[in-house]
C-alpha cells in the first residue's frame, strides 16, 4: 500500500468517524424530544474500481421510524380526538337538556298533569284552572328553550367546524412545503431527517381533526390523503370548506364540492355528525313526543265540556292548537314551541273538565288528562309519557357513556404504542454514548495513522 494511500485512507476515515459523532450528538441532544426520531449511522467499505479496500464510507444515515406504528398511532389518536370532542359536545348538549332537575321537562310535565289533577278535586276553581294555563305554559316555555339550545348548539358547531377546516387546511399547506424542501434537499444529496420529523408532527395533528392515509412516493414526499380526497403531496395542495347541504354537514374540497370527504373519525367527525344526526335525532324524537302529548291532550278535552256560561256548555275545544275550517287541530306545535289554544288562553272557562254537559261539578275529563301521566300510549310503543321521555334521556346518555368509554379504552392502547414507538425511535443515551465512545476512538486511531505516514514520510526524506 502506498504512503498516499495510506493518507488517503487516514483522512476519509477522520473525515467518516466526524460525521457519525455529529449524528450521535444530535441524537444525544434530542434525548428529550418527542418529536424527534433517533438517526443511525449506517457505515460500509470504499472501494475503489478494483476492488481494493480504501477505507469506510458513511452510506446511509437512517431515521429509524416503524411506519405500522406510526399509523396505528394516527389511527388511535383520531379516535381519542373524535371521542373527546364528541363527550365535550355532549356535555353542551347535556346543559341544553338539564336533567334530572327541577327546570327539565320531565318536572313540568309531572306539574302540568298534578295540575289537572287537582283540578278534578274542585272543576269549578279558577285558580285551579289558572294554574292549568301557567303549567302548560311554561311546559311550552321549556320546551321552546330545549329547541332553541339545540339550535345554538348548531350554530356554535358549525362556526367550530370553518375553524378546523382552516386548521385543517394549514396543515395541508404546510406538509406541501415540507414535501417541497424535502425532495430539494434530498435531491442534492443532503439529508432532511429534521424536515421529515417535522412533516411527521403535521400529519400527526392533522389526524386529530380527521381520519388520514399516508403513503411515501419515491421522491420521499409523503401523499395524504383526507377522507378518501387527496389533501396534500410535493406538487400541490387542497383547500376544504364546510358547507351546508339539506341541514347535513358536509366538508368538501373548494376546488369541487362535489368531492365530499368521508369521515369516520378525528375532532370534525364528532362535530359533523352531531350537527348533521345527533341533534336533529334527539330533536325528531322530543318532537315525536310532543305531539303525542298533544294528541292525547287534546283528544280527551275535545271531548269534555268547558263550564257553564249564558246557560249552556261547550265541547269540541282543543287544548292545545287551534281548529281550521274543517275542524282540524293545526299550528299545536311549531318550531319547538307547544300553543295554548287561544280561548282557553284568554278564558280558563274554556277549560273542558267534564265529561257531562252543563254539568260544573265533573271533574271526569280532568281525571283523564291527569291520568295520561302513567298511561301506556300505543304511539310510544306503550309507554306513558315520561317513561318515553326517560327513554330519550337514557339514548342520550348512552351515547356520553360510549364516548367516554371509548376515550379510556383507547388511550391504554395509544400509551402502548407510545411506548412501542419511543423503544424503537426513541433516543437511548447509554446506546449513544456507547457509539460516541466508539466513535471517538475509532477518529483517534485514523490520527494516529496519520501520524505514522508523517514518520514514515520523514523516514524517505531523511534517505535522499
């Protein structure tokens, strides 16, 4: 082997061991990061064309990721994030509802029927019958309250989600640029492991808001995709909105709206489908209930007498809504809003207690309205009222229970997998400052060798 072989040799491994050391102080460096994804140094031989031996080469350095890993764990956080904004929103929900307590409906119902019922202990009362008006009436108050925070809850959805869409939309900007840069860089033969850790963090927050694909082309740019609709790669990326489209929520690209994205997971699923099925369901079902009790309200006061007056009784007076020229109940219950039919409102005369004509003292209809408290009611699969309302309430929280399920048991498996990537990722600084030790003394020995070409080389001269 020749003196400037020999050199030659000497330097590229100084020149190799440098390199590795500077990878093992950034591992070293990043011990704490959680970002950051640990590098290793992937050495082999030089060799010339010939095949003779001219030291070590760096071949590669790695980041040392396990990509199964990383999209279980996307797959498990969009299904944490889609939980814990789903039990948020329902505990929205639940202050809407407020039940059990003294201002839910399942109390003023209980209070509009004791009501009748204590009509039927004296038909002739005018507080009795006042106090008939003032229950009904706020049973209607509470359950226009109910309609109206279902609607504002609405409202506050959809404001939330152009919010996360936008956020949404970021992230997809960002990861472009970081494709960009990556395949730049890596095209000019320079490494870009940091640009890549922070490519990996996007991808990781925006499966919070959505449930994502990713898959890396040869360029090493990574493709992500968004409900089924490319979001972002190296060359461009799409832009989504929210839009409205009959009363579902939807998110589409602005690009084509009819390019609709699926969700099935991640903080805008829950938003979205509490907006487009769990509300308007606990919505359909409250107002299912109210014309129920409407109905049976009303068919048993049409049939009863109001009190005496000008010598004679009358029948055939709803309770709630108000009659059409065919004699048809209309407008007992527009917009989450019971109506007091306007006689009876002005004139509690008007109330009908008895099943007989000019007959005061019965209280036999009073006692039939009373009764539909406990009633068994074909409409509600025989159930009375309030068994059908509890039954409401118990769907309701069924879903919170679920939710917050969900969360707990997803989070044990999200901490496993934490743990799986950390172990294999993750920076060991008993295994780095093995490398740094082995480094260091490996640059020493090619010094050394430097060393003994310049003896070597003395050794020559001092011959001529």
């Amino acid at each position: 082997m020749g003196i400037g072989r020999l050199l030659d040799i000497s330097v590229r491994t100084m020149a190799t061991y440098q390199r590795a050391l500077d990878v093992a102080s950034q591992n070293i460096s990043n011990a704490g990061n959680a970002d950051y994804t640990r590098q290793k140094v992937l050495l082999s031989t030089e060799e010339t064309q010939a095949g003779i031996g001219m030291g070590v080469k760096i071949q590669d350095v790695l980041r040392i990721k396990n990509d199964l890993i990383d999209t279980q764990i996307r797959k498990y956080q969009s299904s944490i994030s889609d939980a814990e904004k789903r039990s948020t929103l329902l505990q929205q929900v639940e202050s809407v509802i407020a039940e059990p307590s003294d201002s839910g409906l399942a109390a003023y119902f209980n209070e509009f029927f004791n009501s009748w019922d204590q009509l039927t202990t004296n038909p002739n009362s005018t507080q009795y019958r006042s106090t008939i008006i003032q229950k009904a009436q706020r049973l209607s108050e509470r359950f226009q309250e109910v309609f109206d925070g279902f609607s504002d809850v609405q409202a506050t959805l959809q404001k939330e989600a152009s919010v996360k869409t936008e956020e949404l939309n970021g992230y997809l900007k960002q990861i472009n640029e970081l494709n960009q840069k990556i395949y730049e860089s890596e095209a000019r033969g320079i490494k870009a492991s940091e640009l890549k850790d922070k490519r990996d963090v996007l991808i990781d927050e925006l499966s919070k808001l959505v449930n994502v694909t990713v898959q890396m082309n040869e360029y090493g740019a990574a493709i992500v995709n968004v409900g089924g609709i490319q979001g972002a790669d190296q060359n461009v990326y799409n832009e989504f909105e929210v839009t409205i489209i009959n009363g579902k929520m939807r998110i589409v690209s602005k690009n084509d709206q009819n390019a609709t994205v699926i969700l099935n997971s991640g903080e805008l699923f829950a938003i979205t489908d509490l907006y487009s099925n769990k509300i308007p369901g606990y919505k359909q079902n409250l107002e299912n209930l109210a014309n129920v009790f409407i109905e049976k309200v009303n068919e048993y006061h049409m049939q009863g007498y109001t009190l005496v007056e000008n010598g004679s009784s009358s029948n055939g007076i709803p309770f709630f809504g108000e009659l059409d020229t065919n004699g048809n109940v209309i407008d007992a219950f527009v917009n989450g809003q019971i109506n007091i039919n306007s006689d009876v409102l002005n004139d509690t005369k008007n109330i009908a207690a008895s099943s007989e004509a000019n007959n005061d003292g019965n209280g036999t209809i009073a006692n039939s309205i009373a009764g539909l408290a406990d009633a068994k009611i074909g409409e509600l699969d025989n159930q009375s009222i309030l068994e059908s309302y509890n039954n409401i309430l118990n769907s309701f929280g069924t879903e919170k229970v679920i939710s917050d399920d969900k969360i707990e048991s997803n989070e044990l498996v999200l901490q496993q997998l934490s743990n799986q990537k950390a172990s294999y990722s993750g920076v060991s600084i008993d295994e780095e400052m093995t490398n740094v030790i082995k480094y260091q003394r490996s640059y020493e020995a090619a010094a050394k060798l430097v060393k003994v070409v310049e003896e070597m080389m003395d050794t020559i001269l001092q011959m001529v």
